[in-house]
C-alpha cells in the first residue's frame, strides 16, 4: 500500500441514505409495526448498495487493467446507524486502491470523465432507481 499522505482518511468514494416521496408517511405506519422501521431501513440500504455495486461493476470493466481499483470496490453492505440516521458505504476504498476511480469518475486535464461511471452511483437514473428500490423494501416490511 504506497499512499501518499495526501490520501489518508479519504474513504470510501460514497454514502447514500434513504430519500423518497411519502418517505415520512411510511415511517409512521411502520412504526406501528414494533421494529419493522429499523428493518426496512436496513433491508433498503442493502438493497442500494447491490444495485450501486452492480452499476459499478458494469461501468469500471472498460478501465480493467490491473484489476485493482475494481479490487476497492465496498463489496460488504453494512448499515451503521448514527443516532436515527442509517447509511450504507458504496463505491471504492480511496484507500484501498480505488483512488483512481476519482481521476476516471471527475477526469484530468488530459482525460475525459467517464459519465457511465460517475453516474452508477450520481446519475439521475440512478437515483430514481434507488428510490424505487428503497419505497418497494418499505412497502414489502408493511405488508408483510
């Protein structure tokens, strides 16, 4: 590991919450159903980070060359909870070999960003699929 001190503590590239319409309506219904909120938090993040990662996979496999910053990838969906707030890491370890995917993900002087990159995880689509994702794991926790 040569990384240079510029790059400690930089992380993981990303970390998404969860963030819908009618998000605050279906918390209250499942905080009818005693622990069911924590659950679907949980089961939705989860959930995100598999369809982050797979993006990912998808849009990194052009710039496979040593095979290293794919090697970076948060392959490990873990929830931590701050206080009410949950969040999940996806994306590359900074530190673990996936600096370059900044250089490939935001460009250089001399490169082009990679849209398709950057946007498995910041795009748009992405976004709406996440959402999607996140409201169906809610509604499955309320209908059981």
């Amino acid at each position: 590991k040569n990384q240079s001190a510029a790059c400690k503590g930089w992380g993981v590239m990303a970390k998404l919450g969860i963030e819908f319409d009618g998000f605050e309506k279906l918390i209250q219904k499942l905080e009818d159903v005693e622990g069911a909120a924590e659950q679907a938090t949980e089961n939705a993040l989860i959930a995100t980070h598999e369809l982050v990662t797979r993006n990912l996979q998808s849009a990194i496999a052009p710039h496979r060359r040593t095979g290293e910053t794919e090697k970076s990838f948060k392959r490990n969906a873990e929830v931590t909870w701050i206080g009410t707030a949950a969040e999940v890491e996806v994306g590359f370890d900074i530190e673990n070999g996936g600096l370059p995917s900044v250089f490939l993900m935001y460009g250089t002087p001399k490169m082009k960003p990679d849209r398709k990159l950057y946007n498995a995880i910041y795009g748009a689509k992405t976004k709406k699929e996440i959402a999607e994702l996140q409201e169906k794991e809610f509604r499955k926790c309320i209908t059981g």
